[in-house]
C-alpha cells in the first residue's frame, strides 16, 4: 500500500508501480446477530501473491510485520455511530437489532476499500429440511444462519413447547433429539450462542407422527360401591406407566391436563377423578381430556355387575344342566375370586358358599323360578343376583295317598310331606335342610280348626270319633293333596260273613285295620258273650266259634302295641247254636229218684261231644236258669234234683233257659220194663231159640249189668242167670 517509499537518508523519493495492495474484497460481508459481538476483519485478503507470501515465509520479523500491517489502518462508517474499530476489526454492536447495515471505508496508506457490512435476522436451518419430523426416529442436526453466514459452535439449544413458555428439553447444542415430547405435534427450537445478552433464534417444527401417552379410550365399568379416585390416563406404554408412578414426574407431565364430564357432580384432581357419591344405576359419565395437542375420551359406567350363565337359555332343566357362572362388568367376565349361592325368590338359602364357578341345578325342589347370587371378596363387591327360571319343577313327591288315623293318633302331630323317596326322606331328616326347602309352604284343610307349621299339621281337638280332612298343600312349583280319615280301628275277619255258621274245621283269621291297612303282629284278642264274660282269651291271629252255644252275637275285642284303646266288633252268628236239647220226657225210675238229672239230653252229634266233658259241661250249663211248677225239685250246675219222696207216677214239668237257648222237659217217674227179643206172645220151650232182654224206661234200654231170674206163676224159682 505504498506508492511512494519511504525517503533515504539521500532524501530520494521511490516510486512503486503498480500498487501492491492486499486486494481486500469489497463484497457484502454479513455477521450474524449470535456471533457479531466477535470481531470482523476490515480486510478479506484477495491477493494470491500475498497470501502465497505470508504463507511461505518463515521469517518471523516479516510475518509479525504483515500481521501488524493492518495497525494504522483508519476506518469510517456510515452511519457512524454504534461501530466499533479495533486495529484490523470491526465489531456492530450486541443492542443493535438487526437487520442493520454499514458502508464501511477503509485506508491504509495509499490503499482505500470499502465494503458493506450487514447484520440480518438469523434463522435455523435444520438438516435434513423436511416439513415434519417423525419424533421416534428424526435425529436432525441445526445451523443458524444470516444471509449466506451460518454458524453452529457454541450453541445453546432448547426445545419449547409451541407457546414458547415451557423448556421441554434443555442442553441441547445443533444435534437435536426429539423423542419422548408427547402430546407435541408442534414445538420450537430455541437457540443462541448468548442466551444471556442476545435473543434467541426460534423456529417452529411439527411432529408427525405425534407420541401420544397412548391413554385409553376403553369404556370403564365400575361397581356403585366404587369410592377410589380413578386414573384419567389409563395406559399399557411403559413411558406413561413409569411416569405416571413416579409423582414428580406425574405431576409435571400431567400440569396442563383439563378434562370435563358429561354429568355434573365429577370431581378434577391433578392425574385423577371422583365420581359423586350418589347417582342412579346406570349411570354414563363422558370425560373428555385435553393434555397439550392430546385428547381422549373415554366412558364411566356405573352399574351392577351382571351375571352370565353358559349356556344361555331362557329355562335350564334342573335334572340335567350345569351351568358356568360368570361375573361381568361390561364385556369383562370372570369366573373365579367369587362363591355362588342359590336363593328362591323369598330370599331363602337354598345353595349356599359354592366356591366352583359350574352350578348343579339338581334339586332345588319345586323351585320354579331361583336367584343365583355370587359374591366377590372384594370390598367393592356387591352381590351380583340373576333370576333363572327351572323346567320341568323338580317336585318333591310328597305321598297323596289317604291317611287313616285313630282318635287317639289323631292327636299326634301329622308330616305335611311323606316322602315317597327314601333318599328325600334322608335328606329332609335334617331339620335345616327342611326348614330351608319347606319356608314358605301354604296349605289349608277342609275342616277349620287345623293348625299348620312348616313340617306338621294339628288336626282340631273334638270328640267326634269320624271325621274327614281335605288338605291340600302348595309350595312355589308343587302342589299336594291328600286325606285324612280320623275313624276307629275295625276288626276284619276273614272269610268275612254277615253271620257265622258254626262249623268244627273252619278257622276264622283276624286282623285289625285301619282304612285299607290291615295288621296282626301283636295282636291279641278276647271273645266274649254280649255281657262280656270271656269265652275264648288271648288269641292272636285266628279263632274259631265251635263249641259256642246259646249265643246269636258275641263280642270280639283286640289290642295292639300301637294302639292302647281296644278295638271291638260284634260277631253274628247264622243261628244260636243250641245243645238241641231234646223236649222228649224224661223217665226216671223209683229207684234212681235220688241221683242228679242232667239238664239237657242233646240230640245232636257235636252237643253230645260238647256234654262228654263235664267240666265243660258244667261250665256252660252253670248258668242255666230252670224253674218247676211242681215243688220240691232243685237245680245244680247243669242238674235237677227230684225230691225224694217223688213216688210212681209223679210228674215234674221243668222250664229252663241257657243264655239265648229254651227248652222244657217232663221228668216223669216210671217203673222199668222187660223187653224180650224177639218179640212173641207165645214161645216154644222145645226150641232150643235164644231170647235176649233189655230193661227199658221209655225209650232208653240197657242190657248190660242186669241180673235174671226165671220163676214159676208160684214164684218159685226156675232159674237164675
């Protein structure tokens, strides 16, 4: 920059031509606003010739000289003010707000330049350059760049959210990582080199896809005991998870979330929501989320859990169906963590604490219609009841057949069910079992004054000896009737005969009855005459009538262990059978006037065998009353006594009556007679003929022990035999 050189000591002036200049450039030179508080060179060296110089010289002193070459340079702006000049430097002031721009001139000995030096607004420039970013993949890297100037050391990087009010991300420099800014679809890159002393560059970039905290839009079914505070954001992403149970970072992910609901009542805190305390079932609570460029919605409903039953019918058959008990809150079902009981619709157990989720329906006898009830340990459970209706009615089989009671059973509580069963009677012997089953049975009688309980009924106390019941019984699906029969125990006799003939061989077989049911185990029994005096004693199953005379009825009386009262019935005989007692007079010689006289001369074969014993004969005949018109004559125990001093041809007209039987007699005194056989006038001593003889009184002869003596018409003797 010296045209003319320095004078020499000869005072002699050098002029240098051409001017060697260092060729400073005067194109535009551009600072940008985060780097102009660093010094700009005055001079952008063009020369090749110099910069070729101060490149290879290896002198120190020249190169120090061409380095201070710059020290008396002198510079003006325009505008003036504001620039500051330094030795070979300019440096725009940090308040001056681009964009700005200076005419700098420049001298520097015989060398002029000038050059404009412009300060503009910077912008970042982003590589790769898209319009959005995919935040889980995109790792771009930035510049900030003035004009044609772009600088990227020294960066202090931050991430916004699109306000610019909130640091998502701090200490970033130009590597820019963008994943994790959830519910951002927009967001600001703030830079600057100064953050202190200088504004920061900003741009704005999207987000595409946006990362969502992924919370669920899935409706929620609560229980109405459901008192907990409930999630907002309810989410399967492990960020959200990890964040949502860390409170401080919870809170600070969550500080802008704002939601609303439908329904009045819900309360907002933080991350979570109450609902109100009472409500009507169902209830449907919308809630709607905002969280920066997020938002979800998502339903409550508040209902009763509900019971699902496989299979799905609309009757089940009690004999044959199992069932599987599901709970389900929604679409969500569960077939365990819960027991199972059986109630009917009176809310009586009938099935309780089933701890399997498959139900057996078998007997739930005459249940029509049951609730099936399954509780959850859970302190937010309720029970969960559902109605099922049963088909066919598994019935109960309670006996319909008539009853036959005694006066005196009749006063003993009677079972409203006989269990046809022997497996239903075992299983109701239980009185639990029972009571459970039969609450809320309902029958009624067709006489009143009968009392009922669960198990029994009370026939009304009265002293009718007969009396007839009409009881009809209902419990839900069964229904009952049968009949009761309050009458005496009846003697059956068997063969059965409105009245007997007496006959030696025939049996007569007893039992006691009561309605068609006939016993004789235990049985005994007594036969007894109409004035109750015993004929026949302790007899159990069979009795005969032969051998009873002088009766046309008789009484026949038997006991047995079950009944204390007697059972009686009178027995009608074909004929009173009588000793035949024959009406013929009796003859009775002088001589036999002293000894006893029976009675009764029978004529028949069986009074004959009846008088052969005469203990029997003197127990019958002892009450045998006889009169004589004619005095003197006394009676015995089946005897007459003539008087003794009855002489030949006395009379004694005897009237007697045994019980029933009548019959009258003439006892008469006779002398004996010699009947000869054969039988002549006249008998031929010269035949050598055979005569027997009988001494006869009336009809009656005998022949045997007589004593006979042939005499002449003188009395002499002829012989003796």
């Amino acid at each position: 920059c010296l045209a003319d050189g320095e004078p020499e000591p000869s005072n002699r002036t050098l002029r240098l031509h051409p001017l060697l200049t260092p060729e400073c450039s005067q194109e535009d030179v551009y600072v940008a606003p985060g780097v102009r508080t660093q010094p700009v060179s005055i001079c952008k060296i063009t020369s090749k010739y110099l910069m070729a110089l101060m490149a290879s010289n290896t002198d120190k002193a020249y190169r120090d000289r061409l380095e201070t070459m710059f020290d008396s340079v002198n510079c003006t702006s325009q505008p003036s003010d504001n620039l500051t000049f330094a030795k070979a430097h300019v440096r725009i002031p940090p308040n001056a707000r681009p964009p700005v721009e200076y005419l700098v001139r420049c001298t520097l000995r015989d060398c002029e330049w000038s050059f404009k030096l412009k300060s503009l607004e910077e912008r970042i420039v982003i590589q790769p350059e898209m319009s959005t970013y995919d935040p889980r993949t995109a790792l771009p890297s930035l510049n900030v760049c003035a004009g044609p100037i772009c600088y990227s050391t020294d960066l202090q990087t931050k991430i916004l959210d699109k306000q610019g009010t909130k640091i998502l991300r701090d200490g970033l420099s130009t590597q820019i990582n963008l994943t994790n800014l959830y519910c951002r679809s927009t967001v600001l890159i703030s830079t600057s080199t100064d953050p202190k002393n200088l504004r920061p560059v900003v741009r704005r970039i999207g987000l595409k896809p946006m990362q969502t905290l992924e919370c669920s839009e899935k409706p929620r079914y609560l229980p109405p005991k459901h008192s907990k505070p409930l999630d907002l954001c309810e989410s399967e992403l492990a960020y959200t998870k990890a964040v949502l149970a860390n409170a401080t970072a919870r809170a600070m992910a969550f500080a802008s979330l704002t939601c609303y609901s439908s329904k009045p009542g819900v309360e907002f805190n933080a991350v979570t929501m109450r609902l109100p305390s009472k409500m009507s079932m169902p209830s449907v609570f919308e809630i709607r989320c905002l969280l920066h460029d997020c938002q979800w919605m998502f339903k409550v409903i508040v209902d009763h859990d509900k019971l699902q039953l496989i299979p799905e019918k609309s009757t089940f058959n009690p004999q044959t169906d199992i069932v599987s008990v599901h709970i389900c809150r929604g679409p969500n079902c569960r077939g365990e963590g819960f027991n199972t009981s059986i109630f009917d619709l009176n809310q009586h157990l009938l099935r309780g604490n089933l701890t399997k989720n498959t139900v057996s329906l078998h007997e739930l006898y005459c249940r029509t219609e049951v609730l099936l009830v399954a509780q959850g340990s859970g302190e937010e459970d309720e029970p969960v009841r559902r109605k099922i209706t049963l088909h066919p009615t598994e019935q109960l089989h309670c006996s319909q057949k008539d009853i036959y009671l005694t006066p005196a059973s009749a006063l003993k509580p009677i079972p409203l069910c006989s269990f046809t069963s022997a497996k239903l009677r075992e299983a109701f012997a239980n009185e639990d079992v029972y009571n459970t089953y039969f609450e809320g049975i309902r029958c009624r009688s067709s006489e009143p004054g009968t009392t009922f309980t669960k198990r029994h009924l009370q026939l009304p106390t009265d002293s009718s000896a007969e009396r007839n019941y009409t009881i009809t019984c209902s419990l839900y699906g069964c229904e009952w009737m049968f009949r009761i029969f309050k009458q005496p125990e009846t003697l059956k006799l068997n063969p059965e005969q409105s009245r007997y003939v007496q006959q030696p061989d025939m049996k007569i077989q007893l039992q006691v009855c009561l309605g068609p049911d006939c016993r004789s185990n235990g049985l005994k029994a007594n036969l007894t005459d109409p004035r109750g005096q015993a004929l026949m004693v302790g007899f159990s199953d069979s009795f005969t009538l032969f051998n009873i005379f002088c009766w046309s009825t008789l009484n026949l009386i038997a006991t047995t262990p079950e009944e204390p009262a007697p059972v009686q019935r009178t027995i009608a005989l074909h004929s009173a059978w009588t000793y035949t007692c024959d009406d013929k007079d009796i003859l009775v010689t002088r001589g036999r006037v002293g000894e006893p006289i029976v009675l009764c001369l029978p004529t028949s074969k069986e009074s004959k065998e009846a008088l052969a014993n005469e203990t029997d004969f003197k127990r019958i005949f002892k009450e045998a009353r006889c009169n004589c018109s004619t005095p003197g004559v006394t009676f015995s125990a089946g005897f007459l006594h003539l008087p003794s001093n009855a002489s030949l041809s006395d009379s004694f007209p005897i009237q007697c009556q045994l019980h029933e039987c009548q019959w009258r007699f003439l006892v008469r005194i006779v002398k004996e007679q010699i009947i000869l056989s054969p039988k002549r006038d006249l008998y031929d001593p010269r035949k050598q003929e055979l005569i027997s003889l009988r001494l006869c009184v009336g009809e009656n002869c005998r022949s045997s022990g007589i004593h006979t003596t042939i005499t002449d018409r003188h009395g002499g003797k002829l012989l003796d035999a």
